[in-house]
C-alpha cells in the first residue's frame, strides 16, 4: 500500500505541475497577443498620422521580432517545464 501510495502521490504531482505549466503558457500567450493588440493599434495610429510606408514596413518589421522573441519565450518555458515534469516523474 505505501508503494501505491508513493505513486498515486507522484501522478497527482504530475498533474499539479502540468495545470501549473498549462497556466503559465496561458498566461504568456495571452501577453502576446496584449502585445500584438496593441502594436497593431500604434501601427494603425501610425498610418494615419503619418502614411508613409517605409514607417509602416520599419514597426511591422519590429512588430513581428517582438512576436518571435516572446514566442520563443513561451517555447523555452514549455522546454524548461517539461523537462522539469520528466527529472520529477524519475
């Protein structure tokens, strides 16, 4: 029974740590797009104010490494988490 117990601790830990990791990428992604909401906003601001399309390519172009970089920030948590889930469930 304590070796039953051991392990059905260990899943409800698993399944703890993944609601956390589901959580956090939730939260970041949902950063992201706050994020892009609101560049996309500036962008139209932008165009209106001044229409030139050199500025728009030029924030469209910041726009989009913005969006890779906290992309890939996701990507390295979701890396980092997993890896973390597979030392614990060891």
């Amino acid at each position: 029974m304590l070796y039953i117990r051991g392990k059905v601790g260990t899943v409800l830990r698993d399944t703890l740590l993944n609601l956390q990791v589901m959580l956090c990428i939730r939260v970041k992604v949902g950063a992201v797009l706050k994020d892009m909401q609101l560049n996309l906003q500036l962008m139209l601001c932008i165009r209106v104010k001044v229409g030139t399309v050199l500025e728009d390519m030029q924030l469209n172009l910041q726009l989009m490494l913005c969006i890779r970089v906290k992309v890939g920030a996701v990507l390295e948590d979701m890396q980092l988490n997993l890896q973390l889930m597979l030392y614990t469930r060891v």
